[in-house]
C-alpha cells in the first residue's frame, strides 16, 4: 500500500494496512506531528486533512486513505519551510501554551481559510469546536485565525 502524504507517495511498510492513519503517520513514517489525544476522535489533537477535509486520524482506518491525498502540520509550512499564514498568525498571537493541541488546531485552521477565506466568527466557532485546549487560548485561537484571514491587525 502507498500513502500520498504531504504531497509524496510513500509506501506503507508490511504489516500497518489495519492500523489507524494516526498510528501509521507517527509510528510508521515518523511523522509526530499529530497527537494522540483521547482515541475516540473528541479532542481534535489527531486532526489532519484528508482530501482536504479535516478529518481525525485517531479514528481513520489506513485502509480508507488509499488514493487520497493526506496533509499533516508537517505538511503546511510553503517552500523554503515559509510559514503559513495560520502558523505564523498563531506565533504571532502567542496562541501556544503547552502545545499539545496545536497541531490539530492549526489544520482545522488552515482548512477553514481554504474553504472560507473571510469567516465570521460562528463559522471559526463551528470549524474550531470539538477541538479541546486545556491551556485556554481559545482567545487567541480566535484571533490568530483572524488574522490569518486578514481580518485583525497586529496589536
């Protein structure tokens, strides 16, 4: 089996075809990026796209990624490792505590501006929900993504 991941089919060594894209990405192709959170697809710290798609890999068959393209937080940053706009935001809003969520955070940012390059606040408040910060820098998640969409300045 082959995996289009960030951008580079890599095949998937013997053996991982009925594991979970989040244990394949981590375990498999070194890719650690994503987080293993709570296992049952509530916390978003596993969130990668998928076609796209913000999608939890903790609950993602591999087997279901066949022929898809998938992107990791390892994924967004542009050429020359160029920060994407939703990451730079976030350092730039200081949005970071522990970091454990972020990276599953940051995805489910990158593919809202994608979808909806101007959100309003109820459309970042759905496209953000169900993804648990502990450290609460919601605020600033909320202003990040903002920013990243043109929609706040620089304080």
């Amino acid at each position: 089996m082959k995996l289009d991941v960030n951008g580079r089919v890599t095949p998937v060594p013997p053996g991982w075809e009925d594991e979970t894209l989040l244990a394949t990405l981590r375990e498999a192709l070194g890719l650690v990026g994503s987080k293993f959170g709570c296992g049952v697809g509530l916390c978003g710290a596993c969130t990668v796209l998928v076609d796209g798609v913000p999608q939890r890999s903790c609950l993602m068959p591999l087997r279901a990624c066949g022929g898809r393209a998938v992107q990791t937080i390892e994924g967004v940053a542009g050429e020359g490792g160029r920060l994407h706009a939703v990451q730079q935001a976030w350092l730039d809003e200081a949005v970071p505590q522990c970091g454990y969520c972020q990276a599953g955070q940051v995805m489910a940012a990158v593919a809202l501006l994608r979808s909806v390059p101007r959100p309003t606040e109820a459309q970042i408040d759905e496209a953000m929900a169900g993804h648990l910060c502990r450290c609460g820098t919601q605020q600033r998640i909320r202003r990040a993504i903002r920013r990243a969409a043109g929609l706040e300045s620089a304080r």
